[in-house]
C-alpha cells in the first residue's frame, strides 16, 4: 500500500470517530449570453463528513449593534463533491437544524494525490 493511500485510510478513521451525514445543496450560475446568468439549484449526492474547529466571533458596533459569525470547519474524503463560495457558486447544507455555507474548499495532498478535502463553512441561518 503506498503511502498516500494509507493516509486517505487514516483520514478516514478521523472521520468516523465523529461522522455526520450532510446532503449539498448546489446554487450555481451559467453565464447566459447576455451579460448576465442562469441559476439553477441541484441537490448532490450525501457526503460523510466530520465538522470540528466551530467558534463565534461577534463584532459590535458603536451604536449598540452586534453581529454573531459562526463559523467551522469540516473535513470530507478525497473526492467529496465540494466547491467554494463564489458569485456564481453556492454550496450549502444543513446539519443539526442548522444551515451552512461553504466559503472555501482547501485540497490536501501527499505525494501529489489528494488525501482529503477540508472546508471552511458559516451558519447562515
């Protein structure tokens, strides 16, 4: 066994000590011919994931305002179905009740293959 399959094996094992079960929902634009685009919501096959890192930054304002942002991170298999958050591209999911977005999708790689996938994502609900 070389060594990056034994790693996408070892990645594996991480996932499934905390699985979650996530279905994305993909928002996307094609450009349609005339300066502007065409979306269309498709809903992607399920993915076993593993969300850790979360944390809440609140920013305040000088008029008494606050904005909470929660945000995590997951880590999925190699070839998880994930795209970052562009303005044509949307990637959301719920889990727990709870709605996400994923902002950006980093490839990790051991002897130039990809080993596994790790997202940054914010609640939006």
């Amino acid at each position: 066994m070389r060594l990056y399959q034994r790693v996408r094996k070892n990645i594996q094992k991480l996932i499934d000590v905390n699985p979650a079960y996530i279905t994305v929902t993909r928002k996307a634009g094609i450009d349609d011919g005339a300066g502007g685009y065409v979306f269309t919501e498709t809903t992607l096959a399920s993915i076993k994931v593993r969300l850790f890192n979360r944390s809440v930054m609140t920013i305040s304002s000088t008029d008494g305002g606050k904005l909470d942002i929660t945000k995590a991170k997951l880590m999925c298999d190699w070839c998880a179905n994930l795209r970052r958050y562009t303005s044509t591209n949307e990637d959301t999911f719920v889990l727990n009740g709870e709605k996400f977005r994923v902002l950006d999708v980093k490839d990790y790689r051991v002897d130039n293959f990809t080993v596994k996938k790790e997202a940054e994502v914010e609640l939006i609900d």
